[in-house]
RNA sequence: GCCCAGAUGGCGGAAUUGGUAGACGCAACAGACUCAAAAUCUGUCGUUCGCAAGGAUGUGCAGGUUCGAUUCCUGUUCUGGGCACCA
C-alpha cells in the first residue's frame, strides 16, 4: 500500500466540504483567532505559485492555532471590481461581470485543490451589491460626518451645522477672517449653496476642484505616467492640466492618528517606515513676512512655511509657486509679461517633464518682501521647485543651508549669505543643525538646533507666525471616470451634493453596453441618461443628475475584514456584536505592494467608524507579516533566422543554438551554406549574443536590413525545460507545432536555455500552474515545498527542481506507516526514551518555528524527525500520532489519512497540539568542542556537573590538547556550560 | 540624491541570546538491490595541501572590539525594495 496521494487528497477535500468542517462560530467558549489574507483580485490568468505562498502560510497558522485550542476565523473573497476586468471589456465587449464571475470559479476550483481550511460561507466579493450597497452606506458615513480639530476625532456633520447656528465659527483669539470666519446670524443668512460649499469643506469625503491631466481627444483624465513629454502617451494627443470637480477622501485629517497608531501595531520596521514616510511629518513655523514698499503688491503679506526658523538670517530670497495667487498681486509693471511667460510656460509642462529634467527655471516677480526682524529687503521669485500644494506655497530660501536654494542662487546669481562660518565652504548647501549662528543678529552665536525654538516663541509673541506642523500626504482622490467600480450614492442638483436616503441602497450598477468614456470628462456611466438623471427621485431632488464616477479600487478592499465576520447581515454592515467578538484581525497576510495604499486606507477608514460608535477599535490588523514575491524564472532558446527577400524564407527555417554555442558562429555559417540560404555565406553578418562585436536582438524584432542572420532570444515556457534542459519534443510540439521542423545546435547532446529572473507572467511563458503541481506531486507536497523554498517574507525566484526532496520526504513519512510489500507496520509498542527524545525535540522546534513564521526550518525539523523515526525502526502509535497532529497545519491531507488509519475516532484538526516535556531531553553529559586560543581541535565529553576546576584539571590533561599547549601553561581556560571549552595560551 | 533591507558551498537555504559555520533539501559522484529500469537504500560532497593521520584557509571587501565574530562597531562595494524638488 503506498501513498497515493491523488486519491488521499480528493477523499479529504470532499469530506471537509460535505462535513463544512471550517466552519467558523461566532460563539464559543474557546478565545478567537482571526487569521486573514489580503484577498486577491480575480484576474483571468488564474492563480500561479507566487499567490499562494501567504495563503499556506496562513493556512499553516490558521490550522495550528485551531489545534491549540482556537476559535479560528478564516474566511477567503474577492477584490473583484477594478480596472483589468473593464480594459478587457473593453476589448472584447464581455461584460465585467460575466468575466469576474468566471475568473472567481477558476480562482475558488485552485484555491480548493491547495486543501485551504477557509470558511467559504463567509466569502465575500467587492463587486456584490449586497456587499457594495454597505460599501455606499460607509461612503454616506464618511460624507455625514467631519473631523473635530479639538477632539480630534470623526463626528456627526450635524453637530457643525448645529454649532454654526448657534454659535457661528468665531476665532478663539484675534479677529475674525472673512471667508473664514462668521456668526450663527451670518450662517443662518447664508444661501443653501453657501452654506454646503461650507460644509463640503469639512466632510470626510468631500467633492473640489483638482488639477487633473486631461486629454481632450480621448476624451478622459489621465494618470500622470500616462503624460509623456505633455502628449498622451497613447495616440500622442495633447495634454492639458484641468480643473475637475472630483472627489476625495480627507485622509489627511488622520495623519497624525494614522501615524501613532504605528507604535500599537506589530507591523515590520521597513512597513512602518513606508508608512511615515508617506504620511511624512515635518515640524516647523509659519512665517509671515510683509512684502516692501513697491506697487502694486505693498502691504500685502507672504506666509511660508519652514523647517528651519533658525536660519531666518540667511534668507536671501523668498519663492512662491507659479500657482500662488499673490504672484499676479505683486507682480512688477516691468516684469509682468516675464512672469506671464513664465507661468504660461510651468502650465504646459507636465508633473513628469518638471521631474524628469530637474533644470532651474525661475523668474522675478519684482516685489520685495521685508525680513520681520531687521527689514532687509528680499527679492521674491516664482519657481516651479516650489509645490502649491504644500505648505503655504511659498518659501524662504536660505541657499547656504539647503541645496536647491543654492543651485537657485548660484543659477541667478543671488547673493549669499553666511551665517554658518566656515560650515559653509561656497561651493555648496550645508544642512547642518550643529553650526554656531553668525551674521544673525539676537541667535548670534548660538547653536542653530537651540535657535530653532527661541524664533519661534519670538514670531509668536511678535504675533507674525505659529508654529506649525506638516504632513506630505494629500487627500486621496476617490473618483474614478470607470464603469467597474462602486456607484457613488449621490445627486447633484443646483450645484449641491445630496447623499441618497440609506434605503435606497445598494444603488445598483447599470448594466451598459458601451464601456466608452462619458461627455465632459466624465465617466462611462454618463453614457445611460435614463440612469443619470432618472425620473423616480425623491420629490426633493427631482431634476437631479446622479454623480457618474465611481468609486476607486480601494474603497471595497478598505472594510472587507468586518464584512467577513457578518457576511449575510442585511440589516447593517456588521452586527456590532460580531465585531466586538471577533475584534482585530490578529493575523494579516499580504505583500508590501499595499504598504501606502490598502493599509492606510483601511486604517483609516476603521478610525472612522471607530470614532462613529459603530465598532470598538480603531487599527484593523494587529500583525501583519508580509510574504515575499515569488518571481519567474524564464528560460530562452536562441533562434537564428536569416533575412532575404521576403519573408516565407525567414521563418521557415529555423536553427537553434544552445546557449553556451551561441559565440561559435561558424555553425551557422555552414548552415546557412547547406540550407543555401544567402547569396555568399562568408559575408553574411550575423547579430549575436555573447560575441561582444555583435548584438542580439530583443524577441521577435526583425531588422529590415537583407542578407544578415539574426540570432534572436525567444522565451520559452518553463515547464518544457528541465533545470536548463530544454525538452526537445515537447517544444517541437509547442505552439501547434510551430518549431515541428527546428533543428538544434547542442552541446554534450543537449539543449542548453538561457535563464533570467523577472516577473512572473503569462506572456513570458515563466509561470507555473499550482494545479499542474498538485496533479503531479499533491498538494501537501506543493504546500511543504513551497515553505520550504525559504522565509516567507524573503522574495525568491521559483524553482520547481526541488520539489522531490519534499515528495521524497512524505513517501518516507507513509513508510512509518504502512510497508509496499508488508503493508500495515505501525503497532502499538510502548515507545522507549530514544524515541521520546527525538519527539519531544521535534514538538518544540516546531512549536518554535511555527510561532516565528519559520516555516522553512519547521519543514527541515520534520524531515529530520522522521529520518530518525526510520533509521530507529519506530512505528510505534504512540511517538507517530503526536507527529502527525505536528504535521497536519502543514500537509493536511496525509495527515489525516493516516491519522484515520490509526483508528482514531475523533478528528485530527480538532486533537490538540502535543505538549512538549522537557524531562526527555535531559542530559547527562555533553560532547564539548575544546578549542584553543579560538581555534577548535578536539572534543571531550564531559558531565554536566562538573564545576570550572574539575573541568580545566580534566581539559589539561588531554592529550590533545597537551600536544597544542607545546609544554606552555595555559593562561586562561574559558568555559561556557553546555556550550564550549576555550584554552588560552 | 535620500531611506530601508540584504550579501554564507555548484543551487535554495540553516546557525533563535557573541560560543562546533554550512542543518535540511536539490544537483553531482561512487556503490548496493535489479536481466534492466523505476523506486529504495548506503557512502562522499566549501576550497586547498596530504596516500592517510592531520593541517591551512573560509560567511561580499578592509579594519576594529573580544578568550572567541556569519552575529557587535567603523568604513567600503554590490544587489533588491521604497521615496523622490515636501522647504
């Protein structure tokens, strides 16, 4: 009876599903466990070995934290709107829907085959209207409530309103700004518009104007890497930067929350940092500074925001962003047209052609701004270097301390002043913080980290700035001109944004015909007037236009882990009760791709509800480990074709040359000659690889150019490779035969492919299908070997070759149990202390390992186990069941089998984890490795009790190490208990 | 340019707290079983000197701390990832 596998693993997966044995409780009187995996987007190149490596490992853990006593929670769905599935429409006319539904079956029939222990009744899909209508429902949420600075949380928006009725919004101190502060008399006053352009300025998802990159011949926005050189990069259409009404979602009002809730989480060091960096925090002061005398700008005032108070002395010019509206405010008569030039020619450039050419341009407005603390004078220049949108749009530029304001001073030839001494060598910007102040009036003198704060306490009492703090990011746009995404619950009329009663969710997605972009900049849906502006709208609203964008892929992805422990609640968007038990997620799995997007939007969103009452904590993921990325590996065969006349002869023939032939190009010279290819073979040039004087060319390129051969790199699917062997047949089969009549240059007989490492896909035949795996070696094979290619979170290319050892090691494992000849040969011997030893060392090392996500070593812990079980000759019931309760999180299907084959009555998933006992790994004595002055010579085997002088009297008298002592005396003998003995000479 | 992570045999990797470097597996080589093959089993396997015993050397590179360094410190090179005019 041997292991066959194919049957083991079927039996099994039917009996799970049939028996739901995943099914998750939302009670128990066990403690939770949440096990999640950032779930997938339903692509239609179905799944390759690289998805799955964080799913085992939260399998493994899921199974491991059941066996030791958890209600466990692991549900598996569907990121199933977003752009691919729309392009593909696109293309083909299939309607999204159609096409998700299926790539979701090909997806589940993978994912099953794997043997993973989800709950796929709790499984959820984005693009579900009974999951998108909660996902609108958090959208009206969000659009009902804003940030309150002074409890710096999410509140009701009818508390603003509330409060501007009574009270108005009045400064705490100082006078009141128009347009930004008023009455209650005046809020009452204001028009409806008025008041919700107000409002609009303070709700969590909010509608406003943004510069966007749009294409008037494609009719649509475009991303910014979609902008080359100003054109579009499809077509070469003309690109203009637009303001667009869009939505966003005010994220930046939890930066600061987002940013300490870091310190709760056990995210990596790198992920957290990501995460900072992107929130990006800076403290400072804002400074403001009067600009001069001179018409038309005087009196006017220019804030700037800078890290650095403390080199206020060093300012020798200020730069506002071309887009600052003081800049056609103070602009000079004599420099008008410059700077209309000036601003014309920033308009036109792209966010790419600013980046990438990184040249100094600038222009002088004319006006001068007065330092608050001596007067001086100060030219104010406009440059694109300086960002509208951050800060105040305007800055101070102190060139010897920063290196931008050089180059800009030096590049307009700006005096510069010093205040940092011999810090500073005139050739470039020194940043230092250490420098004694000079030339700086009252901080003379002092060090410029102590100046920082004595300015500011200055520009505060003088009543010229604040200090400020700063964040880097920006609200996140959340309309998308798609149709595959969620409708956003809102009609416009009168130029007023009102959110759909919740009854009227889900607002269903229309179906259409077309997946053409709308007029005027909007999105496909603009298409269907009848859904646009509809007829049956509430009385109020009658006359109304619905909004036409939809909502971007984040917004499902941002709340799914609650809808998981509530999927089927028509009622709310999770029973309070059922997020109150399960709680966080207490383990996430997922690639760092989403290190900025995903997380933090889901981090937030959870704030916002948590704020809300409406769940009881305010960060979604607890731990997060990130899997690396598996990449492909590809291999290449080299084809000579030769070019003439015409074409028939190019492709006709073909030749290919194994690798390390590929710079002995007289093989093709007496092929072309037998082929009679080629008017004069010794002239023919060719174009080859690794001969430095000729190229190759890219796959499939064809030179124009006749009478040359070119030896071309072709990708060939990997799995007609073996190591670097390519498989003759199969290729001569390959492609319907398009190589049927190749013939092959090879070395020792065989073929030999190129190999290099990139990502994983389809089009460069370097994927590996699970399914093939499973079918050929089983899915606990492929799950073992896929642990044990290395740590989780490490990338890696894939490399199917050792996953024999694996299978090896399972067919080992069944030999414990059962005898192709004998058959049956476990028994129910009581198991002697050698055997107990090698158990219990294998329950704690994968205890440990398990633990640690140190799946890798874990594998390498049960194949030593089961080495030693066999060269013991232990087939003992009692030391192999407890191995295979150890096992079953890693190969459960086998496990389970054999588990039942040992007569046990109850379930191997719910047998609880052995308990290690420390008493079977006691020693008596120990082989210590003696070395001298560091270098090891010798073993001695000592007893454990021995104490330092026993040890030295015994160690000294060996004669070994008597023979490296060469008659000297030992100066020092270091001991170390139950590690080393160290002599010193 | 800035920030982060990493570099160990022919290959993937192990060494968890400064204590026997190379666990486990792949590949390779030799052998057993077999008419043969598959499967399985046994042995060798960093480099180098040596018949051997036994040496020397070895964790990207150059230093340092230490009785002892893959592990800690300084510098440096390379690779991968993230950010990129953020004042």
């Amino acid at each position: 009876m041997d292991y066959q596998f194919k049957d083991i693993e079927q039996k099994w997966q039917q009996f799970w599903a049939d028996n739901q044995t995943f099914k998750a409780e939302d009670k128990s009187t066990k403690p939770k466990y949440y096990v999640l995996d950032m779930f997938p987007y339903p692509s239609g190149a179905g799944l390759h070995v690289g998805h799955p490596l964080g799913y085992i490992a939260s399998d493994i853990f899921a199974r491991y934290k059941r066996l030791k006593g958890f209600n466990v929670l692991h549900p598996m769905g569907f990121d199933s709107f977003g752009l691919p599935a729309e392009q593909y429409a696109l293309e083909t006319g299939q309607h999204p829907a159609d096409t998700t539904e299926k790539n979701i079956a090909t997806f589940k029939s993978q994912l099953n085959k794997i043997g993973f222990c989800y709950d796929w009744d709790r499984e959820v899909r984005t693009s579900d209207p009974q999951y998108y209508k909660w996902t609108q429902w958090i959208f009206l949420q969000l659009f009902n409530s804003y940030f309150c600075n002074t409890e710096k949380k999410a509140l009701p928006i009818s508390r603003l309103i509330n409060k501007y009725e009574t009270k108005g919004a009045m400064p705490k101190t100082g006078d009141p700004i128009p347009g930004k502060h008023f009455t209650a008399e005046q809020w009452n006053a204001y028009s409806k518009n008025e008041q919700e352009d107000i409002l609009m300025k303070r709700r969590l998802v909010f509608s406003a104007y943004g510069e966007v990159n749009w294409c008037e011949a494609l009719g649509t926005v475009l991303a910014n890497d979609e902008v080359v050189n100003g054109v579009s990069e499809r077509g070469g259409h003309p690109v203009v930067k637009k303001k667009l009404r869009q939505w966003y979602l005010r994220i930046t009002a939890y930066a600061n929350r987002l940013l300490d809730g870091l310190n709760t989480v056990e995210f990596s060091e790198s992920m957290k940092e990501m995460q900072s960096n992107w929130i990006g925090k800076s403290s400072g002061a804002e400074i403001e500074f009067e600009v001069g005398s001179q018409e038309p700008g005087a009196g006017s005032r220019l804030r700037v925001y800078t890290t650095r108070p403390d080199t206020i002395f060093g300012v020798d010019f200020m730069v506002i962003a071309p887009e600052h509206e003081l800049v056609n405010k103070i602009k000079t008569p004599e420099q008008t047209k410059a700077i209309d030039d000036y601003v014309a020619y920033v308009k036109s450039r792209s966010e790419r052609e600013r980046m990438a050419e990184k040249k100094i341009t600038g222009c002088f407005t004319g006006a001068y701004a007065l330092n608050p603390f001596n007067g001086r004078e100060i030219p104010i220049w406009t440059s694109e270097y300086v960002l509208a949108g951050y800060g105040t749009g305007a800055i101070m530029a102190v060139p010897c301390g920063d290196e931008r304001d050089h180059k800009f001073a030096q590049h307009f030839n700006i005096p510069i002043t010093n205040i940092i001494g011999s810090h500073y060598s005139g050739e470039e910007a020194n940043a230092t913080k250490d420098a004694i102040l000079e030339n700086s009036d009252f901080i003379n003198g002092m060090v410029m980290k102590d100046a920082v704060d004595v300015v500011i306490n200055k520009i505060e009492t003088m009543g010229i700035g604040i200090r400020k703090v700063n964040y880097r990011m920006r609200d996140a746009a959340f309309s998308r001109q798609r149709y595959w995404g969620e409708p956003i619950p809102i009609v416009w009329k009168d130029e007023i944004a009102y959110p759909l009663d919740e009854k009227e969710l889900p607002l269903v997605l229309p179906h259409v015909d077309t997946y053409k972009p709308g007029p005027d900049a909007q999105g496909p849906l603009a298409n269907i007037p009848e859904w646009a502006k509809p007829t049956e709208l509430p009385p109020a609203l009658t006359g109304g236009r619905r909004e036409t964008s939809t909502m971007p892929g984040y917004a499902g992805s941002s709340w799914y882990f609650l809808r998981y422990m509530d999927p089927h609640n028509d009622a709310t968007f999770c029973d309070r009760k059922l997020s109150d038990y399960w709680n966080q997620v207490d383990l996430y799995i997922g690639g760092t791709e989403h290190a900025v997007g995903h997380l933090l939007y889901s981090r937030m969103w959870t704030k916002v509800l948590y704020d809300l009452n409406l769940i009881g904590f305010d960060e979604p993921y607890r731990k997060l480990v990130n899997q690396g990325m598996i990449q492909g590996s590809s291999r290449f065969v080299y084809r000579v074709t030769h070019h003439l006349e015409n074409e028939t002869q190019k492709t006709k023939a073909h030749l290919f040359i194994s690798f390390n032939k590929l710079n002995e190009t007289d093989f093709i010279k007496d092929w072309l000659a037998q082929k009679n290819i080629g008017t004069d073979q010794s002239s023919v040039q060719i174009i080859s690889k690794n001969n430095p004087e000729l190229k190759i060319e890219d796959s499939g390129k064809v030179t124009d150019e006749l009478d040359i051969a070119v030896i071309s790199k072709l990708h060939v699917d990997v799995n007609m490779v073996d190591g670097v062997e390519l498989n003759i047949d199969e290729f001569k089969k390959w492609k319907n035969g398009e190589f049927a009549d190749a013939e092959f240059i090879l070395e020792d007989g065989k073929y030999i492919c190129g190999v290099e490492v990139e990502k994983m896909s389809k089009s460069k035949y370097n994927t590996v299908n699970p399914d093939d795996l499973c079918n050929k070696y089983g899915a606990d094979t492929f799950r073992m070997y896929e642990m044990f290619l290395g740590p989780v979170e490490a990338s890696k290319p894939w490399d199917t070759k050792g996953i024999e050892g694996v299978h090896r090691f399972l067919k080992k494992l069944w030999r414990l149990f059962f005898d192709d000849i004998k058959g049956k040969v476990w028994n129910n011997d009581k198991a002697n202390d050698v055997e107990l030893k090698v158990l219990h060392r294998t329950i704690k090392k994968i205890e440990e390992d398990t633990e640690r996500f140190s799946f890798n070593t874990a594998v390498s812990t049960f194949m030593i186990c089961v080495n030693d079980l066999a060269d013991l000759k232990c087939n003992k019931k009692e030391v192999l069941e407890k191995l295979l309760i150890l096992l079953t999180p890693y190969a459960p299907h086998i496990a389970a089998e054999l588990w039942d084959q040992l007569d046990n009555k109850i379930s191997i998933l719910d047998a609880s984890f052995p308990v290690f006992d420390a008493k079977y790994l006691v020693e008596t004595s120990k082989e210590y490795p003696v070395s001298i002055n560091g270098k090891l010579r010798t073993n001695i085997s000592l007893a454990l009790d021995l104490d330092q002088k026993q040890v030295e009297e015994i160690v000294l008298q060996n004669d070994i190490v008597q023979k490296w002592l060469e008659g000297k005396a030992s100066k020092k003998i270091i001991y170390v208990k139950n590690k080393m003995i160290n002599v010193v000479v």
